[in-house]
C-alpha cells in the first residue's frame, strides 16, 4: 500500500470515528429550517442515522439509509461510489474516537431535496482540526435516503 493510500485510510478512519462522535449534536430543533419542519426533523435524523451507522461499521444500516446512486467526497477528495463506501465500513470499527464538536448545523429543504450543512471540530495528534460537511439526501415518497456526502478540510487558524 503506498504512502498515500495509507493516509487516506488513516484520514478515513479518523473521520469515521469524528462523525460519528458528532452524531449525537443533531437535533431537529437545533437547525435552521426551510421549508415544512417535519421534513427537516427527519432529514436531521437520517443524517444522525448514518453517522451512528459510520461509527457502528454498520452496513446493512447504512446501505438502507443511502440511494443506489450515493457518492461520498472525502476531506483527501477522493469519490467514493456508494459500494466503495459500504466495503470501507465492512472492515472492522476503530476502538478511539476523537470529542467531535459539531457547530453551524444547517437543514434546507428544497421540495423532494435536502442539504444539512456542519462544521465538525476536533484534536488529531494534538493539533485542533475542522471540518466541513454536507449531505444531501433526496426524499422518494414518504421516505428520505442519502444521495450525497462530501467533507472539507478547514485551514486552520493562524495564532
């Protein structure tokens, strides 16, 4: 495995185990919303879902939270085919999970379409790091499933 695949694995697994971390921060009544709330409610509890999901290794869970066309962008930015994703959390869950601190949720609903927007900040080998990270989920009939995840590296703040 070559040094940079085995970063992106490393990067990976640490954003894997930071969403999940996060997860618990979501709240329906801590977004902004658009548009009908129940929707918003449950745009908000799919994302939760999925990142509980995330930290679990929990494919079958995952698989039923995101379309068949689902793409995941990395913070390396890497793209992620829906399948690629499901056989990355096929593999065994980390043991250490960083304190995730989840600040900015947004929800936006536009019609069948949502996008919930965070900004995810944590310590990785002492340094403070951030992220930001969007999903978009797609609402078919009376249920929402995930079409969409990207995740962006902040710079971070000069002292």
């Amino acid at each position: 495995m070559s040094f940079l695949h085995a970063l992106a694995r490393q990067r990976r697994h640490a954003l894997a185990a930071m969403l999940v971390a996060g997860a618990a921060c979501f709240s329906p009544h801590a977004c902004a919303q658009d548009g009908d709330g129940s929707d918003s409610a449950s745009v908000t509890e799919l994302v939760r879902k999925f990142l509980d999901a995330q930290s679990r290794h929990d494919v079958p869970t995952l698989r039923n939270l995101t379309a068949e066309q689902f793409v995941e962008i990395s913070p390396l930015g890497e793209v992620d085919p829906r399948d690629k994703m499901l056989g990355f959390y096929a593999g065994e869950a980390s043991p250490t999970r960083p304190v995730i601190t989840v600040d900015e949720r947004q929800v936006r609903i536009f019609g069948d379409s949502a996008i919930v927007t965070v900004k995810l900040s944590f310590n990785a080998g002492g340094q403070a790091r951030s992220l930001r990270a969007s999903f978009v989920a797609h609402k078919d009939g009376a249920q929402w499933k995930l079409v969409s995840a990207q995740h962006t590296s902040m710079r971070p703040a000069k002292s």
